[in-house]
C-alpha cells in the first residue's frame, strides 16, 4: 500500500492496523485485547499480552541465528577503549547481572534506577532489569545530586546502579560522591548501591551498601526471562515538567516493542544485520529507543558511543566511527553537527574516510536549522532526514518513512508527514482545528498509537492535566507550528515553559526556583535565548529585593554556581540581566511567552491583561543593553 493508504487505515482503523503489526515480534502469549482505555482516559495497547523485552533484544536474535552477529560495538575515545560484543556474549552478561539482582531482592515489579556513563555495563544494566520485569529509570548523568534524589524519591527504587565516573573530553567526573549526596538528600533510601570502578578513578566505598559490580555477580545464576503482561512497565524515565518537578514517562513493554520494531524497519529502514548509530545517551529517550531496545530488538548492530563530535580526538571522530563500523544509518541531534562545522568549517577531515557504506543520517531533538542541512547534505551526499517526536512518544509523530519504497521527499523547515498512528492537527486557543499553512498548537487525536506512553509514574492524573485537558479529545504536544496544505509539519517551537539546549529537554520553572532562592533575587525569570550552537539557552531575568547592592557580576557568578550544583552543568546556565520590573497580567502572572518572543527577536502583540504596557520596551532595551538580542 501506499503512504496515503496506510496513513489513512491506521487513521480510519487503528485497532484493526495496530493488530496487524502484532506477529512481528514474539510473544509468550499473543494479547487478545488490541485497545484499552484505561480508567482515567488515556489509551493502552496489548495489555493482556505476555512478553518479556530483554528476550527480544537477545533470546530471540540468538533463536534466529544472530548469536555470533556483534550486538554492541562500544567506542571510546576518551579511554581509547574498544569492543565488539556478540549476542551471545551480550547475553550471558545480561542473565547473570540479573541473577545478580536477583540476590539482592530486586523482583518483578521493583524499581531499579542507572546513573551511569555511556559503558557497556549500562545497557547490561537496562536489559537485566527488563529481564527481571524490573522497571529502570535511567538518570542523565550530567544531573546533580538534588535532580538524582528527586528521582530516587520518586521513583523509590530498591537498589542503585553506578559507576565511579564519567569523561567529558579529558576531564574525569566523579559520579559516586553525587550518588551518595542524593542518598543523603532523598527520604527513599535504596537498600544497595552497586558500582562498576573504573580504573582512571576509583569511588570510595560504604561497607554495607556498596557493592562493587563484578564481586557482586560472583556465584549468580543466569535468569530466564519473566514474562510480563502488554501493559507492565518497561521504564519510568522523567522529562522535565513545566512546573520544574520532574514527570515520570511511564513507557510499557508490548506496545513499545510493537512500536520500535516498526520505527526501526520503516521509518529508519533499519534490517537484520545492519549497523545502526544512535549518537546520544542512554539517559534519554533516544538512548531507550535507538541505542538499546530499537536496534537489539530488530537484529542489528548498535554503536555505543563515549565522547563528544570534537576533540575526540579532532572534528573527524564521527567520519571515523561511519568508517570503522561501516555505519548504515545514524541519528544525532544538529547540535552535534553544528559542534564538529565550527572546528572543521569546510568538512575536510571527513575526506580521510570512506562514508559509503551510510545510506542516510536522521536529525531530531532540536530545530535543523537550513545553514547546518545545507552543509551536511552537501559534505555526506546522503539524505539528512529531519523528523520529529518526544520523550513521551518514544518514537517518531512525524517523519519520511525511509524504508519503504517511496518515502516522502524532504522539506526544509519540515519535519515532514505524520507517521501512520498519529493523527496530527492544528487547533486555535479554543481548540478549533485552523486552515493548513496557518499556525496553531500542535496536538494529536485520541487515541495515540502503540509506545506513546499513557501514563505518569505514581501520578495518572498529573498526565490527564499535562496532555489531555487543554484541547478535549486530544494529546497536547506542547509544541507549536503548522501543517501545510500537503500535510507536512513544521515545528515552530515550544508553546510553554520548556527549552531546548542542545536536544536537551529542560524546565526553566526548575531554574527559576533556584534562582528565586538567592537572597537577593526579590523575582526572576527564565527564558530561552536563541544560540547559534546549542539552540537555546537559558536566561534569567532577575528584580532584586529593595536595597540590595549586590555587583551584577557576582550575582550572576553565584547564580552560575547555584543552578550548576541543583539542577546540573547539563543546563548551560550562564547568562543572567538584572532589570526593574518583570512584566505581569494585571492578576499578577508573569508574561513569559511575550519574554520569550522579545529573546527571540520576534514580533508580538500587546496583550490586553498586561498591567503596564510601558514595561515591553523597557526590557527591549534591557535585553539589547546586555547583548542578548
């Protein structure tokens, strides 16, 4: 069938086109259920299936033969480390790592949290807990010790997974004194800590809680997988909220494998055998999807990445890592690419390698920008596939679907058509849908299709008041833009309080409460600032208490150095302006769409709650005073 066909049965007929797709993976019992509403409205898929995801991603590539097919490449020039690891290999360390857990009390059902470096021993990590029906919640490990805690509080995990650091270029990052300042901060206390030490810095240890991670695996015994039903969870991993707590994306194990298999063979047009690259984390949703359970689940082989686009050794790292592996597709962010052009203006270091065996590159998770499309697409010859999802999607809304016969051919500017399953429209601040080419909130019909998660952790109203009570019947990206009239998305970007550094989702209402917390800071706010590399970054803008004489160098050091410590270097907060008033509704709300607007350059409309019109100009020129716009 055509694009046009399919889109329009998974549209017309989504339980009978999600029913098609669920003898592509295995199960232990096929789900007799397709769809679901659950109780508090949201939508599940299969939830009377039995499957276990660990098996997937190694158990059944083994039954067909991959055993000796290298599973995870891991790359590491910052410890100049490599290694090819088979899925047979992969295997034996998953079933024993959780045979180890096991012993420790971990159980079907229990919590697990990672923070961890881009090793191998993380997704050893991630699958053994699958394995177990043991839901993980990976942590970013650019997160400080008050972001962990809030996450070890949250999520209540009954032992952590670390490692004694990290590397960032040629700096060393001691990752198990932040884990133990979270300990100390969070009432939840996790029964055990287990570390993997590595050799260029060693973690101290407590006696009773600390366990290293090979002694403790000392005399386990391999674990079957358990099977778990369609609507068990797989993980929890938390996306940052607009009120600055974070939100715990509750992602299930049926409709997530249905989904990433058909992620991986056709929008990615990923087979059996096939080198796959996903450049970015494990501590974020593109680390779930397309470093670990997409490309194991779908037979090929992944690359795990650790280090940076630059200085690792030079700008040429990512040609190499193409080379070496003979790459076929990849996915990054244009952060990355726009890293590596400043180094290498021309891309001439990409000449010393031979990139043939790359088919295309995939771009998401922040604004591909035309400049950065141009050089790329010129450099690799290769279609540079810009597309669109979120953390709470776990895959793509819109996107070419590069494995089938005729994919969509690109659109600057677009993310391209929406993929079958989401049926995405444009509505008006009343919810009305807007003609095509006009510009509106992006939200998607109900219901959302497999692997979109329907759930918040612990708080399924919270996901109600998130995503489905602004625009009735509808899943509400947060996210604005338009869709033309040959139904291709354009994303203009987010409608509220969430920014985009570097493809890194973060909440400014988080910095705002550490910055309101200086003692001389009477209000702030946050917004973000548009960055020629990162995309944005944020900004505050601070009144101070009556009578405070502080510099404003040294507030904005110290501002610095708080925001760093609380929420994380991740955050990129560096920029700060002092001005008199802020501007409000006349109810006393912050305006900080309008800021956001005057940050960005844009034009906007005088609101007609504002209480002092005479306040726009006035941070204009602030803001141009200080260089920001």
């Amino acid at each position: 069938m055509s694009y046009n066909e399919q889109y329009t049965a998974s549209i017309d007929n989504p339980e009978g086109y999600w029913a098609g797709q669920v003898d592509r993976i295995k199960w232990f019992k096929k789900p007799e259920s397709i769809l679901e509403k659950t109780d508090f409205g949201t939508y599940k898929w299969y939830a009377d299936g039995e499957l276990n995801s660990s098996y997937l991603a190694l158990d059944w590539q083994i039954e067909q033969g991959r055993g000796e097919q290298v599973a995870l490449y891991y790359d590491s020039p910052v410890t100049d480390t490599k290694k090819a690891i088979t899925f047979n290999e992969l295997h034996e360390q998953v079933t024993v790592f959780a045979g180890a857990l096991r012993n420790l009390g971990v159980d079907k059902g229990d919590r697990v949290v990672i923070y961890m470096p881009m090793i191998p021993e993380a997704a050893v990590a991630m699958l053994a807990c699958a394995r177990l029906g043991a839901p993980h919640s990976v942590v970013f490990g650019g997160f400080a010790a008050n972001e962990l805690a809030i996450r070890i509080d949250d999520a209540t995990p009954k032992v952590i997974l670390t490692a004694s650091c990290g590397i960032e270029f040629d700096k060393k990052i001691a990752y198990k004194p932040l884990v133990d300042k979270a300990m100390d901060l969070a009432e939840h206390k996790p029964s055990n800590i287990v570390v993997c030490q590595r050799p260029m810095l060693e973690a101290e240890m407590t006696e009773g809680r600390d366990l290293d991670w090979y002694e403790f695996q000392q005399g386990a015994q391999p674990v079957e997988p358990v099977p778990v039903r369609g609507d068990d969870p797989l993980y929890v991993l938390y996306t940052s909220g607009t009120t600055g707590a974070p939100k715990g994306i509750v992602r299930d194990n049926g409709g997530h494998a249905v989904a990433i298999n058909y992620a991986l063979q056709n929008i990615y047009g990923m087979q059996p055998g096939d080198v796959w690259w996903g450049a970015s984390d494990i501590g974020w949703v593109v680390g779930h999807s397309l470093i670990v359970y997409g490309p194991l689940m779908g037979g090929c082989s992944a690359i795990f990445f650790e280090g940076k686009p630059i200085r690792c050794p030079d700008a040429g790292v990512f040609w190499r890592i193409i080379e070496e592996y003979k790459v076929n597709s990849m996915f990054c962010a244009p952060t990355a690419f726009r890293a590596i052009r400043k180094e290498d203006p021309e891309g001439s270091l990409s000449e010393n390698y031979d990139l043939s065996s790359l088919k295309w590159v995939f771009v998401a998770g922040e604004k591909l920008d035309s400049s950065t499309y141009g050089w790329l697409s010129e450099l690799l010859r290769v279609p540079v596939v810009d597309h669109w999802w979120q953390t709470e999607t776990g895959w793509p809304m819109s996107a070419p679907l590069m494995g089938w016969d005729n994919p969509s051919e690109p659109r600057l500017g677009s993310t391209n058509k929406a993929v079958p399953g989401y049926d995405i429209r444009v509505v008006d601040g009343e919810g009305e849908e807007v003609s095509a080419g006009e510009s509106g909130n992006i939200v998607v019909s109900l219901p959302m299709p497999p692997g979109v998660a329907w759930d918040i952790w612990n708080q399924s109203q919270r996901y109600v008041d998130s995503y489905l009570t602004a625009f009735e019947g509808y899943y509400h990206t947060g996210d604005g833009g338009y869709v033309d009239e040959d139904g291709y998305v354009v994303i203009t970007g987010r409608t509220d309080d969430v920014i985009n550094v570097s493809g890194h989702r973060l909440s400014t209402g988080e910095m705002e409460e550490v910055v309101s917390s200086h003692p001389a800071v009477a209000e702030c706010a946050v917004i973000g600032a548009n960055d020629s590399m990162k995309g944005q970054i944020p900004v505050g803008l601070i009144v101070l208490k009556a009578g405070e004489e502080i510099e404003e160098a040294q507030l904005e050091k110290e501002l610095v150095a708080m925001v760093r410590e609380q929420v994380g270097a991740l955050a990129c907060f560096r920029r700060t302006v002092v001005v008199q008033r802020l501007p409000k509704t006349r109810s006393g709300k912050i305006l900080r769409a309008i800021l956001r607007k005057i940050a960005a350059n844009e034009e906007y409309k005088m609101p007609s709650t504002i209480d002092d019109e005479a306040i726009l100009p006035e941070i204009t020129d602030m803001m141009k005073g200080s260089g920001l716009i």
